[in-house]
C-alpha cells in the first residue's frame, strides 16, 4: 500500500513556543487514521500545518508524493485536500447552499452532481438549502462543514474534532456518516478527536500525540487493548489487589 | 413643489455620501478596519478623471476618460492593500487608523503636487444642462446622473456580491476568514480585489461630486461626512451605507431650508450621535451572535 500523506519530522512554532515537536507519521490511502492527544498537545497545529494554513520551521510533508510544506491553501486544496475545521467554521450568513459551493470554490467543473451527493448524505441540509448557515444548530452545522470538505471532492480529509459540542447520539451519527464516505466514496481521513472511544471504534489506525510528539502508533485494536490507552484516553481503571487504587499510574506507551 | 425639489436635491448629494460610505463598509469588512483615506481616495479619482477629459489635459472623451479612471484607481487600491495595508495585517486596530490616515494626507500631497491647489473644474457634458421633470419641478442633469448611476452601480454590485462565485467569495471571506481559507479561496488577494472595488467606486463618487461644481485637493474631507453615514446606516452593512448617505443628505438639505443658519452642518454628526446611543449597532445592523 502506498502513504497517501507523509509527515516527517515536522516541527511548528507559534512565535517562541514550540507546538510540533518532530512529528512523522503516514496515512495510507482509503484509511481512516486517528490522531489522539489532550488539549495542547498540538492535534490542531499538526492539521493546519498539513493543510497549509500554517507554515512548518521543519520538516516535510509529502501530499501524493508531492511536497507541500509551506505551500499556501488554496494550491493544496486544488490537489485533493479538505480540511474541515475545529468548530465548524461555517459562513454565517452565506446560506447553506452558498457555503457548499464556497467548498468546491476551486473547482471549475460541474457542481450540481457533488450537490446531490452531499444532500443525498445529509439530507437535513436539502431542506434547509435557502437558510443562513449561522441559523442552522450546532449538529447541522458540523454537516455542513463535512459537507462543504466534500465539495471539494477530496482525496483525503483532514476532520479536525468532528464531536465538538455534539450530543452523544449525534456523535454516532456523524461518525456512522464518516465511515460511509470512506467507505463509498473512497474518502481518506485523517481524524482528530478528543473523544478516543468513538474515534478507536471508526478509525484503523490510530497516533497518539502528546506535547508536540507521537508517543505511541498502532492499529486501533492494538490502541484499544493498550493499558495506557485504556487509562488515560478511555477512562478505564484497572483495580489493583484490594479493589481500589491509591498511586497514579505511569505512561509508558507500549 | 419647492419640497420635492429640495429632497431631490438631498438625495443627489446623499448617494454621493452613499458612495463613500459604501467604499468604508467595503473595506470594513475585508480589511476589518476602517480606511481613513477613503474622501482622499474619491478626490485622487476625480482628478485622475479631469487629467484623463479635460481639454487642456488629455482631452479625451468623457466616458472612456472615466472607464479609463476607474481602471487606474482600480489599481491604485489594489496596490494600496499590497504593499502597505498587508503590512499591518495582524497588528492592532489603530495600526491600519494611523495608516491610512497618513496615507490620506499623502494622497492630498499627491494631487496637490500634480494638479495644483486651486480649485478646477471638471469637463463634463452635464454642466448647466437641466431638466423640466414638471412646471416649477427641474432637476439638473448631474443631480439625475447621480442617482441613475448609484442605482445602477447598487443593482451591479448586488448582482456581482450575490450572483458570482468571486462574489460570494468575498463574502465568505468576509465572514469568516479562517474558513474562506481552509476552503483554498486567496483570501490576500481577495482583500486587495474589495479594495481595487472601493478605489472604483470612490472614482465614480468622486467624478458626480465634480459634476457639481469645482474640485481641490481637500475635498477628500467629505470622507468625514460620509462616515457619519456608514456609522448610521450600521457599519458593516453595504445597503446601509447607500441609505445612510441618502439620510444624511436629506436631513442636511431640510436642515439648511428649514433650520436656523449653521444646522445643516451639524445635522448629519448629531444624527450619528443619537443613532450610536438609541442604536449602537446602526440602523440597517447585520451582526448577529456567532453560535458555538
């Protein structure tokens, strides 16, 4: 199988502070790949780095084969690239219509097949087509937004917390929606997600970021059957001898 | 009869604050800053339009002179955002306030050099021309190309910001900045484009200012006047803006008929006062809470 996107020894900075600290990690083509972390630990600067909205101090990023470190937005998306944002990021008063042909805003082509495509997925967004996107509830909104990646007709996208302020039954449903796509319409995805539980479960393979690096890579079964993982990213608590703990466990990522 | 006349009158002089005002939103809201230099702007392209027509200039015919004018103060805004108001992108607010007003007295420096301080007259083939509308009813033909052309420019903007995929490009930009680029729109180049649009439609304000009467280089301080009518039309808001110049201008002509002396220039600013207490956000306000 050939690595759809390579991360090498990518390196960030927001002025002093030192955000990615040497990350490198590959996703191959029709995967979903899962990126966990806690807050800070860098998900959200390692996704706008790839996508070019930030520039890397180091590193490479190969999109494709092709470098793309340091290249602006706009050339990246053009080469099959979607990211869709933290906190869906729709254009409020744009209607829902006006914000899916915004995503396909680098196409020349024909967009009305794209446009049933994404109605026929979130077919709540066909209803509201005329509506102002800022009018639209946080669910639909984050349809919206994984609707407008799609516009672009991607070859991988970039899901950066598809949960965020989501209610637990709309979370299956959308990740039920990003299987799908991967699935029928051959959408590579690269996923970050704060909640490890649904990301294991949709993802193949899963990285685990924390402060600036990956600690810790594997298939999600491997992930999922881990101690540390089971610990400190899905909450479980072994119990020691007398049914109860009093020591704090140690990561040792393996 | 006389009343008509006199709000005719208001609302000629009002779409041309409307104009202006509406080179302000526009680069409010790409820029998310107010460009100072805007007055300065309209003066700089009326001059270039009276350097392009005049007689003893380049004489040139009068619409293509002004097609020309445009095109020249397309580029003077879109240069203007590439090499000096990107600069400052990211840096506090009154870093672009202080930039641009600079940028204001250098564009007064810049035609006064060229073209003189004192006042000249721009050849159009409107001057002294009226029309009979009714018995006692006339309207002088720059009045009616005023506000033939605002409309026309309106609906052609309308048309451009709703209509076209660069358009609504613009908007999104405008809305959400961060979005616009993650969807791989240029939103650098966006930005100079809404102000290559403003240097436009600052000439055609500036060309209708010099319909009616003569220009010099401190004209450019009508900016103010049309400030006052960005802020009550809700900055922000480009319908707004257009009505906010109307406002002003009709308040201003009524003031003037009908008030005691020295009201009218006043009118307008008190205005803007009571709108900014009773409606902080202008009267045509398009902001609403961003939901999380």
């Amino acid at each position: 199988m050939t690595a759809m996107l390579e991360v090498l020894n990518l390196e960030a900075h927001y002025g002093a502070i030192m955000a990615l600290r040497g990350v490198s990690l590959s996703v191959e083509e029709g995967r979903i790949v899962t990126i966990l972390g806690a807050n800070g630990a860098g998900k959200t600067t390692l996704m706008k780095t790839i996508s070019g909205v930030m520039d890397p101090t180091k590193g490479q990023i190969l999109f494709m084969g092709r470098h793309v470190e340091g290249r602006d937005p706009d050339a990246i998306v053009r080469m099959g690239l979607a990211h869709v944002p933290e906190g869906r990021e729709v254009f409020p008063f744009l209607t829902v219509e006006e914000n899916l042909r915004m995503g396909a805003f680098t196409r020349r082509d024909d967009i009305r097949a794209d446009l049933d495509l994404v109605y026929d997925y979130f077919p709540v967004l066909r209803e509201r087509r005329g509506q102002p996107a800022g009018t639209l509830s946080g669910g639909q909104q984050q349809m919206l937004a994984i609707g407008r990646g799609l516009m672009a007709r991607p070859r991988l996208m970039l899901l950066d917390e598809p949960s965020l302020g989501l209610s637990p039954l709309l979370t299956q449903e959308i990740f039920a929606i990003i299987r799908r796509l991967n699935h029928e319409q051959k959408v590579t995805m690269l996923l970050v997600e704060q909640n490890a539980h649904v990301a294991l479960q949709t993802a193949d393979f899963g990285y685990v970021l924390e402060l600036g690096r990956i600690v810790m890579a594997g298939s999600s079964e491997r992930l999922m059957a881990s101690e540390d993982i089971r610990e400190f990213y899905l909450g479980q608590q072994g119990t020691g001898q007398r049914g109860q703990r009093r020591w704090k466990r140690r990561k040792t990522w393996r | 009869m006389e009343l008509v006349q006199l709000l005719l009158g208001g609302i000629a002089n009002g779409c041309i604050y409307g104009l202006i005002a509406l080179g302000f939103v526009l680069i409010y809201k790409a820029s998310e800053g107010v460009n100072f230099a805007q007055g300065d702007m309209m003066m700089l392209g009326a001059f270039v339009t009276l350097g392009f027509v005049n007689a003893d200039r380049m004489d040139l015919p009068f619409l293509p002179g002004v097609a020309l004018a445009c095109l020249v103060m397309g580029c003077v805004g879109y240069g203007i955002d590439r090499f000096l108001v990107r600069g400052v992108f990211g840096q506090p607010q009154f870093a672009m306030v202080i930039l641009t007003i600079a940028l204001g007295f250098a564009l007064r420096f810049v035609a006064g050099t060229i073209w003189g301080y004192s006042p000249l007259v721009l050849e159009t083939p409107l001057a002294g021309v009226n029309l009979e509308l009714a018995a006692g009813l006339a309207v002088s033909a720059a009045d009616a190309a005023t506000i033939v052309t605002t409309v026309v420019l309106t609906v052609l903007l309308w048309a451009f910001f709703a209509r076209t995929r660069l358009g609504l490009a613009i908007q999104a930009a405008s809305q959400n900045q961060l979005a616009a680029y993650y969807m791989g729109i240029p939103v650098k180049f966006v930005n100079s484009l809404v102000w290559a649009l403003s240097g436009i439609v600052a000439t055609v304000a500036g060309v209708l200012y010099a319909a009616k009467g003569a220009i010099d280089p401190n004209i450019g301080l009508l900016g103010i006047k049309a400030f006052a009518a960005a802020v009550i039309g809700g900055f922000g808001s480009l319908p707004g803006a257009l009505a906010g110049g109307v406002i002003v201008g009709l308040i201003e002509a009524t003031a003037q008929r009908y008030g005691p002396s020295g009201i009218s220039q006043m009118a307008p600013y008190a205005l803007m006062l009571l709108v900014l207490v009773f409606w902080p956000g202008g009267l045509f306000a398009q902001i609403r809470a961003k939901k999380v």
